[in-house]
C-alpha cells in the first residue's frame, strides 16, 4: 500500500511540474529530442571549437562551415556557400527550408571568431563541471549548435519540412569584409524575406534576458590642417592656432554638446598630430613627427559612434558636422563618416517577441526573460535586418564570459536549455500563436 501511496504521489507531482502542464504533445517531444541527443550535440561543439576560425584564417572558417552544412543538409534544408572574394572573407553559410504558410523566420549566426591561428587559445579545456573555455564557445559557436540542435528537434518531429527557415551564418561579424553591401548581401536579402529574426549571439551572457536593440557601430575620421611655422609666431594672423589646437577645440566641442546624451557613445580611438603625419587607413596606425618649437601642421583622429536608432545616428552627424565647420584661425577640418553597422532599433514587434519568448521560457521552467540595456550591447549581425522584418530578438545563444578574451568560458548547461527554448518558440511562432501582449 505504501509503494502505491508513493507512485500516486510522483504523478502527482509530474502532473503539476510547470513543464509538463504548459506545453503541448509535440512541445513535450520536442524537449524530450534535445535531452536525449545533448550529448550529440556536446560533441560537436567540441568539434567545432577545435577548428581555428579566426575571421582571416579563411581555410578555417570554410572548414567550420563545411561541418555544419553536412549537418543542415541532413536536416532535409538547402545549403549553400556564398563565396566572399567580393569583400575579401571566407564567405558564408546560407541553408534554407520552405514548405509552409508559416511565419518566414531568419536564424543568424556566425563561423568567425576573434581568435586567428596565433592566439594562444585554441581548444576546447574543461574548467568544472559546468564550464568550458574554449576560443568562440560563447561568441558564438556554442550559437551555431544551438541553431542546429533546435531545428533537429522540429525535424526529428516532422515538423520542420513544413516550415519556412533561413539560417545565415556569417562568416566575418568579427571583422566585417568590405564593402558591407557585399558582405552582408546575403544577410539583408534573407532579411527581407523574413518575417521574424532570431539572433543567437550570447548577449550579455544571462539567458534571463534578450536583446530587443542593439547599437549601430560605424567610424568618422577628422582629418585637420594648420600653418606650419616657428612657434613663435603662433597666434598671428599669418599663422592662425595650428593644426592641434584646432582637433582639440573640435573634440572637446563634441564632449560638451553630445557627451551624456542616453544611448549615444562617440569615441576618438586614434590620434595623431605634428608637422608631418603618416596616416594608415587600412591598418588605422599612424605615425607622427613634430618639433616643440614648430606649430602643428596636420592632425588625423580617427573614432566610432554608437546609437539607438537612425534619427539618433543622423542628428548627431550634424552637430558634429557643425561643429567641425567653426574653425580656428588658419586652419581648416573635415569630417567624414564610414559605412558601418545599423541600430537595431527597440519596436513594438520585437517587444512582442520577447513576451513570447519569455512565456516559452516559463512555460518550460525556466523564468521570465528581460531585455537587456541598450547601452550594454553592441553591434550585432542582427542590425542588418532593422527596417526588413516585423520582429527581432538577439542573444539566444549560449551563456559564457569573458568573450573576445583568453578566457572565454561557455556554460554547458545553456546549450540544451537554449535549444529547448528556441524550438519550442518556433514551433509557436509556425502554429500562429497571439503576438499582441503589451510592452
């Protein structure tokens, strides 16, 4: 009798268990897949974090996609490598399903790390239980198997020859090939065939939150002239203030009238002044020679700016702009700004998104999900989708730390959690489920 007492009381409890009284049959199978097959999984991460891809060790970064191809095609998706000789990368990856009337979602990724052949971390090491370091486990390899681990469960369910998925793995986010029109071609395309689109970098490494906005990331160079001259005469008309005073009013100018504006950042990172100056665009070095006794000829500083939406990015160029424009005495300045990553703006859909996401996440045990600062996240391949898609969440991907360092660490709890979480809002998302929740 107490045996049976006992057994009443298990059910009981799994009856109860917030997992299995929120999700439906097929959800249920669904995570049943990845708990079954984690090890699988674990196993190719190994396998991939193994494999060198820094963003110029080309060889590598093929290499990457090459596995993860063969993995995709197994799925029953089209694969495809787009060749990057246009913009001087590896290229990417681009595997595509359509059979249904479902949402179109994009699932980005990437191949590259910052980790090229010389760094000194190259594989993976297990830390504890719980922790691996390895070079791209959490930016964003451990991304890259999520993607693969979520649609195999939808597969392995019947469920994803029905549906319409593009997955596009980039294989230079570390260090953007140029043109960006060429380097992010493919991207933007499946973007603007794409209702929804998933990021899956790691984001600020909590999995309680998302990102509904990134930053935008692009450069500015202000490039100066003055009067060179014995010092002496510094100040006189003939003379004016030199080049280095004048990139001082004008960097000081910028500080004053757009420092502590939420969401805007705007960083001179390199500077280099005197009589002569030896500017490398491509490397962004430069050289400088100068005398005490000599007034500034040229002056080359060059910076990034980081903001929230479009309207931010184009107010804050016209200031600078004007500012620019108010010279010193015999000198001259200009200001150019560079192509670079758009905002991707926080909107009422991507909001939307991340309250679906969210009661995925509850409904399967494992809490709420937030979004993330703003101000705490930067450029992302996910910007490039901003103006094409209906909504966007990034950072489902896999918890770490310490990213874009020697000791990047990936938690390997994340990765069956993360993939439960990605399927199960998917298969949402395909079966038509009520977006209109409030902010």
């Amino acid at each position: 009798m107490r045996k049976i007492y006992i057994l009443f009381a298990l059910v009981a409890i799994i009856i109860a268990s917030p997992l299995m009284a929120q999700t439906d049959k097929i959800e249920k199978k669904l995570i049943q897949y990845v708990d079954s097959h984690n090890d699988e999984y674990l196993s190719l991460l190994k396998e991939l974090i193994n494999i060198n891809s820094g963003t110029m060790n080309f060889r590598g970064v093929r290499q990457v996609g090459d596995v993860l191809m063969e993995k995709f095609k197994a799925l029953g998706m089209e694969v495809e490598w787009v060749d990057g000789s246009s913009f001087n990368r590896a290229g990417h990856l681009v595997a595509r399903i359509e059979g249904g009337k479902g949402k179109k979602i994009l699932m980005i990724g990437h191949l590259d790390t910052v980790f090229e052949p010389d760094s000194p971390n190259q594989k993976w090491s297990q830390v504890d239980e719980n922790t691996i370091k390895g070079p791209g486990i959490a930016d964003m390899k451990g991304g890259d198997v999520i993607i693969l681990q979520s649609l195999a469960a939808l597969h392995s369910a019947g469920l994803l020859k029905d549906m319409n998925i593009t997955v596009v793995m980039t294989g230079d986010e570390e260090l953007s090939g140029s043109p960006l029109s060429e380097s992010k071609k493919a991207l933007i395309e499946a973007a603007k065939w794409a209702d929804v689109a998933l990021g899956f970098e790691n984001g600020d490494g909590n999995p309680a939150t998302v990102n509904v906005a990134r930053r935008s990331s692009s450069g500015w160079t202000l490039t100066v002239t003055g009067n060179a001259s014995h010092s002496s005469q510094i100040f006189k008309p003939k003379v004016g203030a030199g080049a280095i005073y004048e990139a001082s009013r004008i960097l000081y100018q910028f500080y004053d009238e757009l420092a502590g504006e939420e969401y805007l950042t705007f960083n001179p990172g390199m500077i280099a002044g005197g009589t002569e100056v030896d500017y490398n665009k491509s490397e962004n070095t430069g050289t400088a020679f100068g005398k005490n006794n000599v007034v500034s000829k040229d002056v080359t500083v060059t910076g990034d700016i980081r903001a929230l939406t479009p309207e931010q990015i184009t107010r804050t160029q016209e200031i600078m702009k004007r500012i620019v424009a108010k010279h010193l005495p015999g000198t001259k300045a200009t200001i150019t700004f560079a192509e670079g990553y758009p905002p991707f703006a926080p909107t009422e859909g991507n909001y939307q998104l991340m309250n679906l996401f969210s009661e995925v996440s509850k409904d399967l045990g494992f809490g709420e999900v937030t979004s993330v600062n703003p101000a705490d996240a930067g450029a992302a391949d996910i910007s490039f989708t901003s103006g094409h898609i209906e909504m966007g969440i990034d950072a489902m991907g896999m918890s770490g730390a310490d990213d874009h360092t020697i000791n990047e660490t990936g938690d390997l709890r994340a990765l069956p959690k993360q993939s439960k979480r990605a399927a199960v809002l998917i298969y949402r998302l395909n079966k038509g489920v009520d977006l209109k929740t409030k902010k």
